[in-house]
C-alpha cells in the first residue's frame, strides 16, 4: 500500500497571534500560527470583516510568535519559535505574497524537546534583541542588527540558561532605550521555597555583548503570566505578573511591597463562598495610545478584565482590576489602533469585537488595595476578592468572526441527505460551546430570494439597459417558447417595453456597447437599439438558429440543418449597428454550442470563439480581422459538447472549459496568441449535460458547472480548482449585481427563480452546526430514523439541569451556559446525558440524563441475536477519577428506541466492576472493555449475562473494533501498547491474541479496511501508520485458526505474531476519527481522517506502481529544492518521522507547493523527475479529481 | 591518568545534557528524567495540551501550568540516598 496524504481542510486552532504592520501598509495586520501552518489576517476596519490573506505551509510546528521592528525600518519583522531546533526570522514578502525567512539560526536538535529553545520567544520592544527561551534551563538571546543591505542580522547567540529550572513564560521588559530587558518567569528544582516561582531579569548588556542575570523575586507559586507594562516615556516600565485570583506588579529596583489587585471573580450563582476557584488569566492584550496604555485580560472562564494602572515617577502606585466583558476564552487577545478587539481561540471560532467603550472607571470595588501590605504572599491559597455577576456584553460588539470546527472529538462520514457526496459528522468543541457539526465538502452558497415562475425555465440573464447604471436592471428568463423581462429592484415585476421579443424563447442575451441590447432568438437576431427601435436579422431559408454566443461588440449564432454553418456579426464602429460578416464559419459538422472569449484589456473585441460540434471535436477560431474566422485549434472529446466557456485565468492566461453531453467536464489552456489549445483535463461533474455559465465570484473570473450538482471553477492561490457548491442542482445560471449584492448569480432551478452569493470561495468546507450542552464523547446513528444518540459528559462543571436542580429556591437565575459557560462544580463529579438529535432539523427529541455524579464513558449500537431491535448500551461509572484512573461503581444501561427511534427507554442496568472503557457489538452479543479485561455479554431479561471473558490487553483497553467479515475476529487496541488481532475461542469460551505490535502505540482511532487484514491507527503523538496482518497468518486464520490460537508468544508480546508494518506517517495532530470512504459517488475510496485541533485530511491509496514512483521522486526533488526562505529551518523529512521513519507516504501537501514555486525552481524540479512541468501539473490535479477532493 | 583532559570533557557533557545518565544513576533520578521529558512534550504540543485539557475539563492555560509545575518533582521528592537505588 502506498499513500498519499492532503490536507483537505488546516486546522482550525490558532495558537498564537500577533499584530503589526508586516506587509509595510498603513493598517494593521494579524499573524497566526496555526498548528503547521502561518497566516496573515486582515482585518477590515470599515466592515470589520475578518479575511485571510495568506496561508503557507511550514511543514513544521509554530509554537510561539513575536513581532520586531527594526529602528527606522518600515514593517515588521517576525520571530518564529518552532520545533525545528533553530531560530528564524520571517518578513512577509507583499510583492510575491508570501512568507520569506530572512534569517535563520540553529541552535539545536529538532523536535519538541524539553532543553532547546523554541517553546517562547520575546522581542525588545525597541527591536534590538530577541530571547527565546526553552521548557527547561535554555534561554538564548540574540542581538538584531542590520546587515549591509539594510536586511536583518542576527549576531551569535548568547546564552543565558540555568540549569534546574523550568520556564514558565518571557517577555520582553519596555526600558526604553537602556540595556534591552527580558523578563521569565521561572520555576527552581532546587528552591527551598517549596515550588514557589521566580520573576527574573535577564539583561543584555549591549557594550560588553553578554547577558547576566540581574534581578530575581519570588512571586506566588500560581504565577503563569506576565504582562510587559509600556515604559520609557510612556509609562511605568516593569511587568504585571498574573497569578490565580491576583495581580500585582514586579520591576526591579521598585520597592519589595508591590502593588497588587486581586482578580474579581463571578458571584457564585449557588451562594458557595469559599470553595470556588480564583480566576486564572489565560490571555492579555496592551494596547498603546498616545500618553496612555489600555491593558486586558482574559480569565480562564471567558470574564475580560481591565487592569487600570495609576503610576509616578517612582513606578505603579495603584493596580485596578476590574471586570470589562464576557467573551469566549482565547488563546490570544490583540487590541487592534483602531479600535478593535481580536481573540483567536484553539478550541473555537476566532471573533473580532469592536469597542463601544472601553468600560467605566467610576465606583465599584475594582479589587486594587493603596497600600500593599499583604504583597507578597502566595496568592493561590485564600483569594477572596470582590464578586460580580456576569453580563451581556456592554463595551464590545461582535462584528466579525472567522469560524473554525475546533476540537473534533469523533466524527463519522454518513450520507444522510442522500446527496451526491457524503457528510462528515463531528463532534466537535467543549463545555457549553460543543456542537454536532455537518461538514460538506463545497463551497458555502447564501440563498437571498427565491421565488416561483410560471413554467419551467431553460436560462436566464441580467443585464443592465444604461451604460451608466450601477447594477443590473434586468432579468430575462427563457421558457421552452416564451421570454420573461422582469425588472431587478426593490420589486420585481414584468417589464413590457423593454423591447425584448416575449412570444419567443432567447437563446443569448447581452447588453451591446453604446446601448441596447441584443437578443437571439431561434428565428431571429434583434438588436434592440436605446431609443426603443430594434433591428433584426432573419436567418436564410427560414431556417433555424439552434445555439448563439453574444459579446458586447459580437454575436455568433449557428444555423440549423446547415452541416455546421455558424454567421458572425460585429458591430459597426461608427454607425452603432451589428453587420453580418462576409464569410461564414464552417465547423464542418452540426454546430452544438458556442462561446465567445472575454475581451482583453486594450482590445474590442474577443480574439477567439469556440464551438461545440456534434462529431464531438470543440473548435478554437480566430475573431481578429487580421484571420477571421480562422480554424486555430482543433480538440476531441470524448462526448459531444453540450456547452462551451471561457474564463480569465491567473498570470494572463485563459482557460477554455467544455462540458459534455455524457457529464464529463473538461478544461484546456489556450495560448492567448495562438489559440492553441493545450494541457486538457477532465473531471467528472455529474448526471446530466453539464451546462456552463460564466459568472464572477469574488471579484473574479469563474464559470459555474451545472450538472446534476452544481460546481464552480475558479483560480485559488495560483491554480484552477473546481468546487463542488453546497446547494442544490441549478439549471443555469448568471452574473447578477445588485445593490445587496454586487457579485451575486440569478440562477434557475426547477420552477424556480434565485439569487445566490458566495462570500468565500476559499473555503473548501462549509459547515452547519447544532448546539450541544457539555463535551460531546461519542455517537451512534439510529439508521432507520437517521437520529444520532449522542453521549455528552463533563467533568466538575454542572450540567444545566443539576445546576437547576442545585440552585437554592430564592436564587437569581444563572447566567446562559452558552454564553457565559458551564458553572463549575467540585472535582471527581460529573454530568452526563445521552441525547437523541435530529440532524436535519437540529431538534433534540430525547434527553436522557444519568444520575448526578455518573459519567457516561462509552456507547455502542448492538443487535443482540436475541432480540430483533437494535439497542443502545451506554457505559457509565460513577465516581469517576481520572489519575489514576479508578471508580467507585460502574453500569452498563441498555435503552431501547422508543417513538419511531426519536426517544429513548432504559430497559435495565448491570454493574460491572471496572470502568466500561468501550462496547462493541460482536456476533450478536455484546462486548465490552473493562480495563485490561475484555467481557462478553448478552441480553437477559432483567440484566446482561456474562458469557465469556480473557486478559487481553496490557494496559487498558482503549479502542474495540470487529472484524468487518468474521465473526469470531476482533481488534483490540491497548492505551499504550498497539494493537492487536485477537480470535474468538468457541470451544473455550475465551479470546486469543494473535498477532500484536512490536512497536507501543497509544492509540487513539483506528479503522479496519475492507479487506479486514489491513488497519488504520492514528496514536496520540500525532502519527498515522497502517498497519497489516502477515500473509502467512492471515492464510491461516482464514483456514485453520486452532493451529494459531495456542502459539508461544515471542518477542516479549502477546502473541506469536507480530503486525506488518505497510505505512508510518507523522501527520503533527492528534487523530481521533479515522474512516476509509469515497468522497463522491463516482471516485474511489480514500482514508478520510479528522484531527482533534479540526484538520481534515485524505491519505490516497495509490495504486500503481509508476505513481507511487513518480510522487516519491517528486517529492525527493521537492525536499531537495526547497527554497530556504521558505522554510523554518525544519527538515520535512525529518518532520514527517517524527517519531517513526515515515514510510510509504508521499506529503501530497509538500508537492502541492510545486504550484507556487518559480518558474526555475519547477525546471530544476522537473529535470530531476524528468517529467515537464505541464505533465507535473496534470498529475497533481488528477489526483485531486480522481479522489474528488 | 586523564591525559587529555578526557574526563573533564565527559564531566562537561554530561553536565549539558542531563538525563545521559552514568553508573551510578539513581532509578529516582532516571524516572524523574523520564517524567520531565514526557511534561515538556505535554506543554509544547498544542494538540497534545489540548487533548489532556479536555479529558479533566480544564483549561489549557491551567493544564499547561499544572503539568510546569509537577515538572518540579515529578516523582516526588528523592529519596534518602541508601535507599535510592
């Protein structure tokens, strides 16, 4: 087997985000670093639009970003601490679009290691030095200079590690211009304090080129943050140093009683006094303003606070902190200058407020105490400080958000709409904000207005009547043997002197130039001048015109029974009328269809046509004077042509798309000389003739491929692509503009008249989202009702129902969960429910909660072979504890469907005497995993009754899964030894292992393919390997599995025999959903896997030999000329072992690169595969299409 | 003996990269070690903090601070050296 891995969708968890100017615009831009991948943001300070500029593949992982400017220099350059064991500098490169590393250091091993810097990075403020700091001891800074060419230069490191110490956070301390400051928060082995932690100065001393270590405090053992306080002229210098329940503030050489406010916290809406928690802060944001600073901070619950900071010329005199608004919790907050707040999150959606205001100063308790005495002390311990009671926002408002599917816990790929392609279901957030999200592979369309017509439409066109209006004024629909004119506005209505013919169906309409339209019907072309006159022209013979194609200045129409006669007409520069050419086009066979190309910048009129002939060949002709009418191309088909376009691609190119009469849509460069066409592709887009409209999308060329599913083909980041549409199938379609929407589609569907948008053609995936109320765990679909059943659990936080329950009878009610988050109860208790959910309508038609303290752990849908209807079982324990794992009772429930499989009944419960880890249906009876243990159950009337059970697994059993064939076969994975291929003993009564690993891996999904010899393992480090039973063992477990059952294990394992290993990939997120499915009805199956931070990516199975070849080489020689700006400095092999040497995968991202590279660098490359470029290219589209993807 | 300044490098390296271990390694010493290296890849890896965060129903900010925290001592305090072994 040999893979190749895409990333279908990145991950959706922003890390960490930074603002400046990094593209030398006057706005301000936002840098994320997102799991493996960099992007800059924009935010559009008019509309407060979020939008993602650019996004680069690093091939490594960012974990700490930090922003320098250079003196006098106009943008910002940024420091990247990765896992690539080395130090970089990244400049956006505004003219090419992309990240450049300017510099580039290395200081140490790769990988995520506990001693090599790279965990924190912090930049002087005044961007002459940069600290980067490791978990563990290292910390090195580097002086920044210019180098001779005004670029960035880093001197040689200079280190300031201490040995027995661990790091907790740094920054970089504002001292204006005096000796550069960093200041870390670190935590001694060795100190006597008893785990208390340190705030520590680290100087650079610029004159003598070193770095000591000048200034040290204990701060409170709870201290994980610190916020650098603007200084120099601006304000008091130093650091806040953020602790559970308090603020205070640190500087060296300021007095030892430090200012310190206490962190106010949420009034309990239970009444507990103590017991509650201190908040913790999680994320900070300063934000400069001429004279002044603006501080917030974000408590773990989502509760901003605004610190208020009174200083002298001594240092901070008063520490204020006050409660500001209620947000979701971030992972970074930036306050952008005008006037905007940014919060990127890892487990959610990354919202951008606007301020209102920014909170008031006057009355209230804001936590601050004048005199400092109790400084210094742990502030951890006994934090009582003042309460509040949560509300709706007051000083911000939401006005732009880019959605992300954050954490996916499960998901499962189900066609449950019975569309074209299937759906993948995910499990995805946590706490209040989980959702059961539908995520479709397609573009996300926005539907404005739909309304009826009378009959059925065959096309439809909007035009404008003046040259000067704005928008369009008009649509035309065309019936079988009847034209609509409906005026486009506030209303519409039918329009009688439009001068349109209406007792005729239309076969082209355009707006001619210099006004007027022109309209082709099949018995005339009519040139409807602005004054209300019209023109015509009747075709010889009284024949028939049967396809037409009209430009501003052109229209070509194709005569009927003529063996392929075409006549062409321009318009006549000085007298405004259309003339008939002197020669006509002769295709040579039934002309099909026509289509005029776009007119180039400088030029008249379109240099080309094509036309669709019944002897399936598309033709390219010449429209210039110089060879009118001119044959340039000729291309086959495999059908005839049913519809014929033209786009502009990127770089000046054009593109000539052809859909066919058997459903097949292809694609052909044209030379925009020659006319040549060139570099064809064919993909499949559906059922039906694919009907071709041109249409602009977000401010470009596109045209939409209307099949039985509708497609859009656009230019992305450099390439074609062509997209699915999340919507329904579209008979024709045209570009329409309105006030509303000035890039919209008038489109005809069934009876139908819509208006549609897409607003972000970048996006590949769109979801809809159904809310939840705690962290989902897991779900099962009910196939006959399509319900889910879907098992929500939380730990130490109420679920909405204890909380009611909970609350004292005169108490106020508590805030919504959903906005404010789940109330947090005490450790070791849980709520959990097993909910039944619609997914069309979103309804919950069945809540089914556990007693209080019970958490359901796992769920399985069984057909016991006892009773006919399916059955639910959930595995619950109560007085679940987590390290170690351990509880006081466990059950397993057994619920049947009630009303139609919309509800649930619990029919009975059986204690068991471990934790039920996982269920699983097996040969008609139930099995269940109870730590090491692996138990065999059937149904009893009153409970289950245990009929088998063996030692099977080494730690604990975490994932079960039958075999897809024998019944008697199953696949247990361990938490941390692999899995293994364990066999039913019916004589027995008891399980065998057969074969194991010899490798640990802590798995968590795995998935069985078909052939029920060969799986799919995704481990909690971030790895995918495939892995497959012996040959020889698999000849024999098919035919004689006794001789198998009683082997001497080897090799310190289980069994005898141990897994092949076919593929090792290091894919740098945890997999928690694995499937192998096809992602449209007519492409071949891929393993389509989700990952916890919400990536979504396909690993292809290539199935011969010379692609496997050809994709390994190509990605050899892509490694091998990989530019160094483009890189971190993380060797990509390197990255994708990981853990274990990557094996039989080909980073199908890696050479999707090969699309952005220059054009020597793709010579150098396609030498070395010796293949040309437009072969490379054709390959690396195929693949996508072939799959679907 | 040491000829060639030989032992003073090894002292130096061993000094550098802790966790290289030597004949008298303690098996408290080695687990600690152990412990440590497994925290910082808990703290460094997003989804990683992510996952464990989940699991307790915590936040990452705590989970990540938590697990600094135990990187402390890890196994607990060592203990007395005859026993140590």
């Amino acid at each position: 087997m040999f893979l190749y891995n895409l990333t279908l969708q990145a991950p959706g968890g922003v890390s960490t985000a930074i603002l400046g100017h990094f593209s030398g615009e006057k706005h301000q831009e936002l840098v994320v670093g997102r799991q493996q991948h960099l992007e800059l943001w924009h935010a559009d300070t008019q509309t407060g639009k979020l939008s993602i500029r650019h996004s680069q593949n690093v091939f490594c992982r960012i974990r700490s970003l930090a922003q320098f400017r250079l003196p006098g220099a106009g943008k910002d350059h940024i420091v990247v601490g990765s896992d690539s064991g080395a130090v970089a500098v990244v400049e956006y490169d505004a003219a090419a679009g992309r990240f450049a590393t300017v510099q580039h250091h290395e200081f140490g091993r790769s990988g995520l290691r506990r001693q090599v810097p790279g965990q924190y990075v912090a930049a002087d403020p005044k961007g002459r030095a940069v600290m980067v700091a490791a978990v563990e001891r290292a910390k090195v800074v580097y002086v920044v200079t210019r180098d001779g060419a005004a670029g960035v230069a880093l001197a040689s490191p200079l280190e300031a590690s201490r040995a027995q110490s661990a790091c907790i956070d740094v920054v970089g301390v504002d001292v204006g211009y005096e000796n550069p400051v960093f200041a870390a928060l670190e935590l001694d082995y060795d100190g006597a304090a008893g785990g208390a932690r340190a705030l520590v100065y680290y100087e650079l001393d610029l004159g003598l080129n070193h770095v000591v270590r000048r200034w040290s405090v204990a701060v409170g053992g709870s201290a994980n943050r610190l916020i650098a306080l603007p200084g120099g002229g601006d304000g008091p210098s130093g650091v806040l140093v953020c602790s559970e329940g308090a603020i205070e503030w640190r500087h060296a050489g300021a007095p030892d009683a430090a200012p310190r406010a206490a962190i106010p916290q949420r009034a309990d809406p239970l009444g507990r006094g103590g017991g509650t928690r201190a908040p913790l802060v999680v994320a900070s944001a300063v934000h400069r303003m001429k004279g002044a600073f603006f501080i917030l901070a974000q408590a773990e619950s989502g509760d901003l606070y605004k610190i208020t900071v009174a200083h002298a010329a001594g240092g901070v005199t008063r520490l204020g902190v006050r409660y500001f608004d209620t947000i979701a919790p971030a992972s970074a907050l930036r306050i952008l200058r005008a006037g905007f707040l940014f919060a990127a999150s890892l487990e959610g959606s990354h919202q951008l407020f606007q301020f209102e205001n920014l909170g008031d100063d006057d009355g209230g308790d804001d936590g601050g105490d004048d005199g400092g005495d109790d400084a210094g002390d742990d502030a951890g311990d006994d934090v009582a400080g003042p309460r509040f009671r949560p509300r709706g926002l007051a000083s911000l408002a939401l006005v732009g958000e880019v959605e992300a599917t954050g954490p996916v816990v499960r998901s499962r790929v189900l066609n449950l709409a019975g569309e074209d392609a299937p759906q993948v279901y995910a499990l995805c957030g946590r706490g209040a904000r989980s959702a059961l999200r539908i995520v479709r592979h397609g573009l996300e369309v926005a539907e404005l207005a739909v309304s009826e017509l009378p009959g059925t439409p065959r096309a439809v066109w909007a035009v404008r009547r003046r040259e000067a209006a704005a928008h369009d004024e008009l649509i035309v629909v065309s019936f079988l043997d009847a034209t609509l004119v409906l005026s486009a506005g506030e209303d519409v209505a039918e329009v009688a002197d439009s001068g349109l013919l209406a007792s005729a169906p239309t076969l082209a309409l355009h707006r001619v130039d210099g006004g007027g339209l022109v309209q082709v019907t099949p018995r005339a072309v009519r040139h409807v001048l602005p004054d209300g006159r019209v023109s015509e022209w009747l075709p010889p013979g009284g024949r028939e015109i049967t396809c037409a194609a009209a430009g501003p200045r052109q229209v070509a129409v194709a005569l009927a029974r003529t063996g392929g006669q075409a006549v062409y007409f321009e318009l006549h520069p000085q007298l405004g009328v259309l003339r008939e050419h002197a020669q006509r086009l002769q295709a040579g066979a039934e002309i099909t269809c026509l289509a005029l190309a776009p007119v180039p910048a400088g030029r008249r009129g379109a240099p080309f046509a094509a036309v669709g002939c019944a002897d399936q060949t598309v033709r390219v002709v010449a429209l210039d004077a110089a060879r009118c009418l001119e044959p340039l191309a000729v291309q086959a088909a495999p059908a005839a042509a049913h519809s014929v376009a033209f786009a502009a691609a990127p770089r000046g190119a054009l593109v000539l798309h052809v859909g066919l009469r058997n459903g097949l849509l292809m694609r052909a460069a044209v030379d925009p000389v020659s006319g040549g066409l060139d570099a064809t592709r064919t993909r499949f887009a559906g059922a039906r003739p694919v009907q071709l409209c041109p249409a602009r999308v977000a401010g470009a060329d596109a045209v939409l491929a209307l099949s039985s599913a509708p497609w859009l083909c656009h230019a992305h980041a450099g390439a074609l692509r062509t997209t699915p549409l999340s919507y329904d199938p579209l008979d024709y379609a045209a570009a329409f503009s309105s006030e509303q929407c000035p890039q919209g589609l008038v489109c005809v569907a069934g009876s139908t008249l819509r208006i549609l948008a897409i607003d972000r053609p970048d996006a590949l995936f769109n979801q809809a989202s159904i809310p939840l109320a705690l962290t989902p765990r897991d779900f099962v679909l009910n196939a006959d009702s399509r319900h889910f059943a879907v098992l929500e659990a939380e730990h130490a936080h109420y679920s909405p129902a204890q909380l009611e329950r909970a609350l004292p009878p005169a108490a106020a009610p508590p805030p919504p969960a959903d906005q404010f988050g789940l109330v947090r109860s005490a450790p070791g208790r849980w709520a959990s429910h097993v909910r039944v959910v619609d997914p069309f309508t979103g309804e919950t038609t069945h809540l089914a909660e556990l007693e209080d303290g019970h958490a359901a752990v796992s769920m399985a849908h069984v057909r016991f072979a006892s009773d006919p209807a399916p059955l639910l079982v959930v595995g619950c324990a109560a007085g679940l504890a987590l390290r170690p794992r351990r509880c006081e009772s466990a059950s397993i429930r057994v619920y049947r469907w009630a009303d139609a499989g919309r509800a649930l009944e619990l029919v009975h419960a059986t204690p068991v005497d471990d934790v039920p880890q996982c269920l699983a249906p097996f040969a008609g009876q139930l099995l269940v995993a109870l730590g090491r243990t692996l138990r065999l159950y059937d149904l009893g009337i009153k409970q289950l009754l245990r009929k088998a059970q063996s030692v099977v697994a080494r730690n604990a059993i975490s994932v079960l899964q039958p075999h897809p064939h024998a019944p008697d076969r199953l696949f247990v994975a361990d938490v941390h030894d692999s899995v293994s291929l364990a066999v039913f003993n019916h004589a027995t009564r008891a399980f065998h292992v057969v074969v194991d690993d010899a490798l640990p891996r802590m798995v968590t999904a795995m998935h069985v393919l078909e052939d029920g010899d060969t799986l799919a393992v995704g481990d909690k480090f971030g790895n995918l390997s495939v892995l497959r039973v012996p040959e020889r063992v698999a000849h024999a477990l098919d035919t004689d599995p006794s001789r198998l059952l009683h082997e001497r294990p080897r090799l310190g394992g289980s069994a005898a025999h141990k897994w092949d290993c076919v593929a090792e990939y290091h894919v740098g997120d945890i997999i928690t959903s694995l499937e192998a499915c096809a992602l449209s009805s007519a492409s071949r199956p891929v393993i389509l896997y989700a990952t916890l931070l919400g990536s979504l990516q396909a690993a292809v199975p290539l199935a011969s030999k010379s692609d496997a070849d050809f994709f390994r080489a190509l990605e050899m020689a892509i490694r091998r000329h990989w530019p160094p700006s483009a890189s971190l400095g993380r060797d990509h092999l390197a990255f994708r072992s990981a853990f274990r040497p990557v094996r039989s995968v080909v980073d199908g991202d890696l050479c999707e690169q090969y699309f952005a590279l220059d054009h020597d660098t793709r010579e150098k490359i396609s030498d070395d595969v010796d293949r040309t470029q437009q072969d490379i290219l054709k390959k690396l589209e195929d693949i996508r299409s072939m799959f679907a993807l | 003996m040491d000829k060639f300044g030989m032992h003073n490098q090894t002292e130096n390296l061993f000094a550098k990269h802790p966790g290289t271990g030597h004949a008298d390694t303690t098996r408290h010493q080695w687990l600690t070690n152990q412990h440590r290296d497994t925290l910082a890849h808990y703290v460094a890896d997003d989804s990683m903090a992510l996952f464990i965060a989940m699991v307790e129903g915590e936040s990452v900010a705590r989970t990540r601070s938590d697990m600094l925290q135990r990187m402390r001592q890890p196994c607990g305090p060592a203990p007395p050296a005859a026993t140590g072994t």
